[in-house]
C-alpha cells in the first residue's frame, strides 16, 4: 500500500504546481482549446511510442466502448472543461471547484456497484473535503462573480466527469497494462479535441520564450503523460474513492513546498487542516484492506 500512496502523492504533487504553471502560459501565448489538443496529441504520441516498444498487448473488442468513454470523460471533457475553466476564472476558485471531485467518485463508485459503500469511506471524504476547503480558502481570495462564475461551472464539471473516469476504467484494470489503457484513452480523446482545439491550435504563437516552453513541457509532460499513466496503474490496486480523495492532499503539497522555500508560514489553521486531510485519507485507504481481494474484485483479473 505504502507503494501506491507514494504513487498518488506524485500526482497530486503535479497537478497541484498545474494550476499555476497552466496560467503563465495561458492565454497570452496558447489559447486553451489549443492547449488542449497540444497536450493530448503529444502524449498520444508518446503513450503510442512506449507502448509499442514494451507491451505487446490486444485490447477485446468489447472493451472498445468502455475505452472510448474514458477518453471522452477523462480526456476531452475533463481537459477542456478544466483550461477554459481554469482560463475564466482564478487558481483559488478552481481549486475549490475540484473539491467536489472526491465525493463524486464515492457516489458515482457506490451506485455503479464499483465499490461497496463504508461509513468510513464516507467519514474520510467529508473530512477531507472540509481540510482542504480551510487550507485553500483561509487568506486567500474567493470570488463569485460574473466574470468567474461560467469558469467556476466549467471546473466542477471538469471535477464530475474525472470521477466518472475513473469509475469507467476501474474494470479495466485487471484485465489490461496501465500504458495499453492510457493509449487507447488519449487516441480516442484525439477524436474530440481536434475539432474542438484546431482553429486555436493553428493561433499557437510558437516563438514563446524559454520559461514559457518549460510551462508547457510541464504541462505535456508532467500533467498529461506522467499523471494518467501513474493515476491509473495506482487505480490498478485500490478503489477508485482512495485515488479521488488524494486529490485533496493538493492544497497541502502546495503549503509544505512554499513552507521549504520560505514563501509561507505554518499556522495552526494549516496543521488542523493537514490533519483533517490526512486522516480522511486513512481512513478511506483502510477500509481498502478489506475490500482489495473481494471477489468483485477479483472478476476483472479473469482471462476470457
């Protein structure tokens, strides 16, 4: 386990520095349905590349539409909902957007039967959903205007539809390598982004200075190729409601990088947060244990 949560901190460790990095390049140099297709076109390539060179795998033609409903909700929906959103409104109010992501993941695993609903699962999200709320919102600005409130929508959707895919992909997991799944994610998401992103794609100034191109490097990079391909072989162990709760150790990871640079100061209100965030966290990864090897779980590891 102590693998899989080192996995999941990696994660959120990159998608907490994305909301920032995203907006030193957005939109003065990549407009964001641009950005958008940029980012899924380079890690298709890549995811292609890597697969092709280390798995030697076939995807079952039933699984086809199960792949490309991940793509539309992880890749197309998720990514250009989230850089417009992110685009319309400010770092802060999206990062309180995303703290509805978690929950969606409990109820949208427990309905679809993907996972067993435990008041500790429960207790651990509620818990952490109201660490993260304080560590985001205290001293920092919130705004609920006109000029934010269509990115703030965008955002919570972008929030909703991850959820759903990792629910989507949970039963994939046992059947199939972590890079054949992300390929088949990204390839098919190419199918949604290029009408979406191409006329902003072509608008890309492409003489950006150096630091602009190390952003969007992160962004490809570590966001895009890295992320999805460390989420899902973590979704490969665990419940899709651990994966989604450690979305809310961002705020965190955020504070004790600012805290080793200097940049920031520890408050109590700080620690209690950690505190409640954290021990959602534990709670939530040990009610895994007793659910890691139940049979439904073992179902998806059947060769057909």
């Amino acid at each position: 386990m102590w693998k899989v949560h080192l996995i999941l901190i990696t994660v959120n460790l990159i998608y907490g520095a994305n909301y920032t990095i995203a907006k030193e390049v957005m939109p003065v140099h990549i407009k964001p349905y641009g950005f958008v297709l940029l980012r899924v076109l380079c890690a298709a390539v890549l995811f292609f590349i890597v697969h092709s060179l280390w798995v030697k795998e076939k995807v079952q033609r039933k699984d086809f539409l199960r792949l490309f409903l991940c793509a539309f909700f992880g890749v197309a929906l998720n990514q250009l909902l989230f850089l417009k959103g992110l685009d319309l409104t400010t770092p802060i109010n999206a990062s309180l957007m995303m703290i509805t992501a978690p929950i969606s993941v409990l109820l949208i695993a427990v309905f679809s039967r993907v996972e067993k609903f435990t008041f500790e699962k429960l207790t651990g999200v509620l818990l952490a959903a109201g660490g993260a709320a304080v560590v985001i919102y205290w001293g920092k600005h919130f705004t609920l205007n006109s000029n934010s409130f269509l990115g703030d929508i965008f955002v919570l959707i972008n929030a909703s539809s991850y959820a759903v895919f990792l629910v989507l992909a949970k039963p994939l997991m046992g059947k199939y390598n972590a890079l054949t799944i992300v390929k088949w994610v990204f390839m098919f998401g190419l199918i949604f982004v290029i009408p979406a992103g191409w006329n902003e794609f072509r608008e890309i100034h492409w003489q950006m200075p150096f630091p602009a191109w190390l952003c969007v490097a992160y962004v490809v990079l570590g966001a895009t190729f890295f992320a999805y391909l460390l989420n899902v072989s973590a979704l490969n162990k665990v419940d899709p409601s651990l994966v989604g709760i450690y979305i809310y150790s961002q705020p965190v990871i955020a504070s004790a990088i600012a805290l080793a640079f200097g940049k920031d100061e520890l408050t109590w209100v700080k620690v209690l947060a950690s505190a409640l965030i954290f021990s959602g966290v534990y709670l939530v990864s040990s009610s895994q244990k007793f659910e890691i090897n139940l049979p439904r779980t073992q179902s998806f590891n059947r060769k057909p």
